[in-house]
C-alpha cells in the first residue's frame, strides 16, 4: 500500500495554519491582561508578548502553506524552501538545549535560564509580599555560564533533598549557599550535614538579601525547631536590599520596633497553567531572536550606587535591622543565631564590610564564625562564575563543623 505523504503534509499545514489563527496577538493580548497580576511586574513583557507571537504566526503560517501547498511546487524550489525551514527548525532547537556553540556563556545563560517565572522556571512570584518564592517539590536542570545541574526543592519550596518538618540546623543565604553552578551533593548543606551528626535545612535561595531572608526564618525556619541558626551574609546583599525596597520601605522597617516587625501570610495564587504555559513558550521563543537582541544590545546591567563601606547607610541599617530581628526571633525559639561573613571573594576587597559585622556582632552579643581563610582559594570557586565548587563547599562547611563541635563540647 502506497503512503500518500502530502495529505499528511497538508494535514500538518492546517494544523499549524489554524494553531496560529487560533493564538494571534489580540488572543495572547486578553490572556496577558488576565495573568499580568498574578506574577512579578518584568516576569512577561507585553510589547515582547506581540512581537514574538506575530513573528512564530509569520512563521507557523508560511510553513503551513508550504506544506499544504508542496504538492503543486517545483521539486527544486519545495528541496529549497523545505531546506530553509528545516535550518530554521534545527537553529532554534541547538539554541535551546545547547546556546554555547553560537554564543558566549554569559549570553547564552540568560536566553535558557530556569532562574524565572517561567512555567518551566523555578520561580513563582508573591504579589502582596513583593518576593520571589521557589516552586514546591519542583526538579529542573539548571543551566548558568557554562555549569549544568539538578534542582530540586522540598514541599516548602527550598533545595533540600527530602521533607522534614525538624532540623538541627537552618540556613540562610543567598546563591553561594543555594547551590550555584553544583549538585546537592556538593552543596554546604549536604557537607555540613556529612560533617556532624546533624540535620540541615537550606532555605538560600539566589539573590536573597536580608529583606527575604527575615522573612523565611520567621515563616518556616524557625518552624523547623533548629538548634542553630546560620545567617550567612554576602557582599553583594546590600545592593539587593537597595534594588527590592524604596528607601521609604527601608526606613519605615528601620523606625519599626523589633517586637512589632510582623509579617503577611503568602497570597493564595490560582494561576492558570495553560495561560502560563503560552504566555512562556511566547515570552521565550523564538530563541533565533532573543539571541540575536542579546548579542546586538549586550545586556544591561541594573546600576545601584550605594556606599557598601558605610556601616551607617540606610542598608547598612536595614540590615542590622533584620539580622537583630532574626536573632530575636531565634533568641525567642532557644534557637542559637550566628553571622557568617562573606565579605566578596577576597576578604582584602571589602575589609570594611567583615569589620562592620564582625563588631555589630560583639556590640549584641551574636556568634560570629570567620571562614576568611577560604575567601582567597581561588581553587575554591568555579572558574570564571565566582561561586563555590564543591572543594569550596566543604572547606566552608568543615569550618562551620569544626565551630559547632567546639560549641557542644561546653
């Protein structure tokens, strides 16, 4: 029996005629007015939306004409067109498993990232609070600067390899104690927990800063019932404390007693998954284009001047604000609170900034664990990204055992 291969070809050709008939930019436009609220304000941008979706419509159509049409077509010029979208087609589909063989790191981890709002990012988004969250019980394979690696998270949304409900030890922290760029197993949760006999909860997530780090200890960790607390501060913290909060926010945190720091119950958030799924595939395809405005107009970097040095500046403030706060709280759960420095990769760059946390803590009582020794190991960090590697993440971790060993032996 002989297989009539252009009635399928034409079938596919309506199809896709009809797909993008079906999803034209008035459709998309009405489905993003819908959603827009219900995820964080530069999760979809709504030019970007309209212009991607005329553009795969454009695509989805001529492709469906060719098909429908391939019939009627000269052999040479069908051979010539099909070559052109079948280029198309496989140019689209390296970039998005692989995008370094065409662009260089940096570009290529923002056009796959798992690090957003995606329906296949990590990330959903809290209105009210004004806060990124990580989706629960969510896998992902990560994708930065040239690292690949698995993440996972728990029913409460961190990157811990079971659920418990009781730990020993909680962890807060930004993108160098979440884990980037390395498996669980080579995380300073999974060390720590290696090196004692205790349990560790990780709730780091990536680019936390004191304001949504008070707010995951005082909302789940100290739930955790944990013995201690470990706050690990980075140099970069008060910058995003500065590019989440006005300085009106900051200041009315600030003027705020410690007793009466409250915080809001996360929004109930019934997303649409269909609706999120569309508005994604539009926002990140195609991928030819995204790829060619990130070669052609670089990326922009957000530009937040601050005086980091000033242990008096309004973030400065903020953040010993919230880490007297969190010691509070801790105090409160017998939990025992301890500041961990990371004062950027090189402790001689921002001595400042270890002297400034290094007296706050004695001024008030709070234990401090100094792991500068590691800061200058280049050998410590994955190359040409800054964070730790996995003989990073034991050499801090093997500090921080040695320091609560030598605590439960009085």
């Amino acid at each position: 029996m002989k297989i009539n291969y252009f009635k399928y070809f034409m079938i596919i050709g309506l199809i896709l005629i009809v797909t993008s008939l079906i999803f034209n930019p008035f459709v998309i436009e009405k489905i993003y007015d819908k959603e827009k609220y219900k995820y964080e304000d530069n999760a979809f941008n709504k030019q970007n939306l309209k212009n991607h979706t005329i553009i795969i419509n454009a695509f989805l159509i001529s492709l469906g004409l060719f098909l429908i049409s391939i019939k009627k077509i000269n052999v040479n010029l069908a051979l010539l067109i099909g070559t052109v979208f079948m280029f198309i087609i496989l140019l689209e589909f390296l970039l998005s498993i692989n995008p370094t063989i065409f662009l260089e790191p940096m570009h290529s981890s923002l056009l796959i990232s798992k690090y957003t709002y995606y329906y296949d990012g990590i990330y959903e988004y809290d209105p009210e609070l004004k806060m990124k969250f990580m989706k629960p019980n969510f896998k992902a394979k990560m994708f930065w600067g040239g690292y690949k690696w698995k993440h996972k998270t728990d029913k409460y949304g961190f990157r811990n390899p079971t659920d418990r409900d009781k730990v020993d030890i909680v962890l807060l922290g930004d993108s160098l104690i979440y884990g980037h760029g390395v498996n669980q197993d080579q995380t300073i949760a999974y060390f720590l927990e290696d090196f004692t006999s205790y349990s560790v909860e990780n709730l780091a997530r990536t680019a936390d800063s004191s304001f949504q780090e008070i707010y995951m200890l005082n909302k789940y960790g100290l739930n955790f019932q944990p013995k201690y607390v470990l706050y690990f501060f980075f140099s970069n913290d008060l910058y995003d404390v500065a590019n989440v909060l006005s300085k009106e926010q900051v200041m009315e945190f600030i003027e705020t007693p410690i007793e009466n720091i409250t915080f809001k119950e996360r929004a109930q958030i019934k997303r649409s998954k269909f609706k999120g799924f569309v508005l994604s595939i539009l926002s990140q395809r195609p991928y030819i284009l995204r790829a060619y405005n990130l070669v052609k107009n670089g990326i922009n970097q957000p530009s937040t001047e601050l005086d980091e040095q000033n242990g008096s500046s309004l973030e400065w403030n903020y953040t010993k604000k919230a880490i007297l706060q969190m010691k509070y709280a801790s105090d409160l759960a017998n939990a025992e609170f301890i500041i961990i420095p990371i004062t950027h990769e090189n402790p001689s760059w921002n001595p400042e900034q270890f002297s400034t946390l290094y007296d706050f803590s004695s001024q008030n009582n709070i234990s401090f664990i100094d792991i500068s020794s590691v800061f200058n190991m280049s050998s410590y960090y994955l190359q040409n990204d800054g964070h730790y590697n996995e003989d990073g993440s034991k050499a801090v971790a093997e500090i921080v055992a040695k320091y609560l060993k030598t605590k439960d032996e009085y």
